[in-house]
C-alpha cells in the first residue's frame, strides 16, 4: 500500500506541472473561446452583448470563410500528397548504401529549421525579384513572370515551399521505418524469386505502414493550419487560406466573436478529418 501510494506522487510529480500548464494555457482559454462565440466581443471592450448563435449562423453567408474554406481544402489535399510522396522518395534515396547519406539527410532537413515566416519572406524575395531577372536574362517567360502574382500560381508557389521545408522533416520518420524493415525478408523474398517492386509492395510497405499513419497525421494537420507561410508568402486576398482569415477577422477586423466562431467550426473539422485519417489507415495496416 505505502509503494503504491508513492508511485502515486512520483505519478503526479512529473505529470502534475505539465497537467498545470495544459489547463492554463489549452483548456480554460479554450472553453473561454467557445463562450466568447456567442457574444459580440470586438478584443478589447469589456462591454459586449450575448448574441447566441448568430456567428455561427452568418458564417455560412460569409462569402470569404466559404472561399478560404474551399481553397484549404484543396491545398491540403495537395500537400499532403506532395510532402508524403517526396518525403518518403528522399528517405528511401538516402536508406541505400551511399557515401554521402549522412551529409544528405542533413542537408534535406534543414530547410525545417528555417521559421515559417523568415522562409515566406525569403521565397517571396526569390520569385518576385531572383527567378524573375534570371528568367528575363534567359530569355525565359515562365521565370520571368513570378508566380506569385495569380491565385493558381501562388498557391503553387506555397505547395514548393512548403514542400520544401517540409519534407525533410517528414523524410526523418520514413528514414526510421525503412532502416527497421529487416533485410533477411528482402533477401528470402528475392531468393523466392520476388523482384524489387514485388518486395516493396508486400515487405516494405507493410512495416512502414504505421510511420505512413504518423506521417499523413502530421501533414494533414499542419497543412490545414497553414499560417505564417500564407501571411508571408502570398498577401492575396484570393490565396487567403483558413488560419488567415481568422486571423484577420479576430484580430485585424476586432470581431473577435465571430473569429473565435470561425475557429470552432475549423477546429471541429480538422479533428474530424484527422481521426478519420487515423481511423482509416490504422484499419489498412491491418489489413496489410
């Protein structure tokens, strides 16, 4: 009994300060925020008017959060993809027997370092004035033109740059799972007369099955949060992904009840979609 109750306190010793912090700095100013969503709060003044559901409501007439909504979306799907399958190419480019594959997984994650806002500001300096005068001495139109100036462009600039920074992060988790398939399977599969991309798809793929749940988890989430990239990369009203558009509302436009309605209904979805994801992909590692 006295054992247990002291594994009790070493329980609550270590996760006490860390349940603290959560509460205080998660939990209350979330349950706040839901009660400020029904309430016409502008940030500042303490006077304010319970509006009941109201903001969520006049959510689905806003034809901006509709827009910023939608181009997320597909953002999104497309990074995901992007970063999943560039991450895990460069992973199993430096699992194979080189040289140099120390240096180029040093190399490849370092763009991860880099914060997201310095790297907007950077990158908009490369395309707006670098790639555009190399291309006007190359005699190039497509260089010339940054591709920051139309909505489809720009959105494909932030799917190279957030690649770019991203996927060398995400090529770490694939480096673990590849490095941890054994090798004697892949050895018996060739004996067995298994090519390369027999043993790939029926070895390989299998055991890395849980590190693709932990990598489509991690890009999924962040993409859909996407914040500092967007605010510094591409200013446009039309690239206004979700995280920025509440952004402004609550803190540019002063509506802060509406902002944090808007942020409920983005919340509520990503966790949907996020444990759907997980849902899904733990099932299909079973089944592999």
């Amino acid at each position: 009994m006295a054992k247990k109750r002291k594994s009790n306190k070493g329980f609550w010793l270590f996760v006490g300060p860390s349940l603290f912090a959560l509460t205080i700095v998660v939990i209350i100013p979330f349950l706040i925020g839901i009660y400020y969503t029904f309430t016409n709060w502008n940030g500042a003044n303490p006077n304010y008017d319970f509006v009941g559901f109201s903001n969520y409501s006049n959510l689905f007439k806003d034809t901006q959060f509709i827009y910023s909504f939608k181009i997320t979306i597909v953002y999104t799907i497309a990074s995901v993809i992007s970063i999943n399958l560039i991450g895990f190419g460069l992973a199993y480019f430096v699992t194979r027997n080189l040289k140099t594959k120390n240096f180029l997984r040093t190399g490849f994650f370092m763009p991860n370092l880099i914060g997201g806002l310095i790297l907007g500001f950077i990158w908009q300096f490369l395309f707006n004035s670098v790639f555009a005068s190399l291309g006007a001495k190359l005699g190039s139109d497509f260089l010339s033109i940054s591709l920051l100036q139309e909505r489809n462009t720009a959105i494909l600039a932030m799917l190279i740059v957030s690649a770019w920074q991203y996927a060398g992060y995400i090529m770490v988790i694939y480096v673990a799972a590849l490095e941890n398939v054994p090798t004697d399977l892949i050895e018996a599969s060739h004996i067995d007369g298994a090519n390369g991309l027999q043993a790939f798809k029926h070895i390989t793929l299998p055991m890395v099955a849980p590190s693709i749940t932990v990598c489509l988890f991690l890009t999924l989430a962040n993409s859909f949060k996407l914040f500092d990239l967007n605010f510094s990369l591409t200013p446009l009203k039309t690239t206004e992904m979700l995280s920025l558009n509440i952004y402004k509302e609550a803190f540019v436009s002063n509506s802060m009840g509406v902002g944090q309605a808007k942020a409920i209904i983005f919340f509520i979805f990503v966790t949907a979609i996020s444990l759907t994801q997980v849902y899904f992909t733990k099932k299909k590692e079973v089944e592999m």
